[in-house]
C-alpha cells in the first residue's frame, strides 16, 4: 500500500482547496492519505535574521519530514492575489532552508481551485513552472474553475467532463506511478 501525502495550500479552516486535495487523494486505490493541514505548521515569518538567530523552525523540519514519508504528494493550491497562500509560501520558505530540493523528488499531483471561473489558474502556472526547481516530480496539474457550482462536499466534483477530466490524471498516476 502507497502512502499520500494531501493538503491544500491555504490556511482557512473551511478551504475549498483541502477539500479538493482531500477529494482527489482518495480517488487512489490501495493508498493511505494522510492531510495535512497547514495551521499545523504556523511559524514566524522567514528572515535570515530569523534563522541566523535561531535555526531552523521545529515546524518547518516535521513539514519538511512528513513530505519525505510519501509515495505520491497531492497538493491543491489556494490563489491569494495571484500567488501562493502567505501560509503556504511561508513553509515553503522555511523548509527550503533545509533543502532547497524540498519536494524530495516525490510524485506530485498539483491541483488549484477557486470559486471563479480561471479555478486558480494563475497560482497553478507559477507553481508548475517553480516546483520542479524545488524537488517535486510532476506528474500532473489540474484546475478546478466555479468550485461552488462543480463541487459537492459529499459527492465530490459533480461537473461530468471535469470529473473525467481528473480521474484520467489520476488512471494514469496510478497505471504508473502509484
């Protein structure tokens, strides 16, 4: 059995993007997920000075931990203003001081969501181009646009086309990778 690391790249209790990475994780067959949840691994701002001072955070060494004990990494990313989550970008920049490779060569499907119509498409770019720098092994990128009208909590992505559109990615990651 595979091991799944999830998680939404946002801190909101209520994030649509930790449902969407919840949603696509247990699409695996014979694989544990396990969620993180970013609230988690709350740190001070990175700043060398911050480092220099006193280390590495504790935080960002258990994130940084728990990423090297998957098979497969699903994340979903939230678009803050176009970019990274703050609480995202954060523990990316405190774990890349451990290692720069972060994502330790791990499969990762990244996913993006939002309730309008581009489903995070900005953020889902940067990351697709900016990942691979840091370790991750991209096997596969999806957006999901409209989340309110294409997601239901219990039945998931209720959208036929965008429901295939995802277990195709995830058919091949697991006729491959997983």
């Amino acid at each position: 059995m595979k091991k799944i690391i999830a998680f939404g790249g946002s801190s909101s209790k209520n994030s649509i993007n930790k449902q969407l990475a919840v949603y696509a994780a247990n699409l695996f067959s014979n694989a544990t997920v396990e969620l993180l949840d970013l609230n988690d691994y709350e740190m001070p701002i990175y700043s060398v000075d911050r480092e220099k001072e006193n280390g590495i955070h504790p935080l960002a060494q258990q994130f940084y931990d728990k990423i090297g004990t998957a098979d497969l990494l699903v994340i979903s990313l939230a678009e803050h203003n176009g970019a990274y989550a703050s609480a995202f970008k954060n523990i990316l920049d405190w774990a890349s001081r451990i290692n720069n490779k972060t994502f330790q060569q791990k499969p990762m499907l990244l996913l993006a969501t939002s309730p309008g119509a581009r489903g995070g498409s900005t953020v889902l770019e940067i990351a697709k181009i900016r990942f691979p720098f840091q370790g991750a092994d991209l096997k596969g990128s999806f957006s999901l646009p409209n989340f309110n009208e294409n997601f239901d909590s219990v039945k998931g992505i209720i959208n036929p086309e965008l429901k295939n559109q995802l277990m195709e990615i995830v058919n091949i990651f697991s006729s491959n990778t997983i």
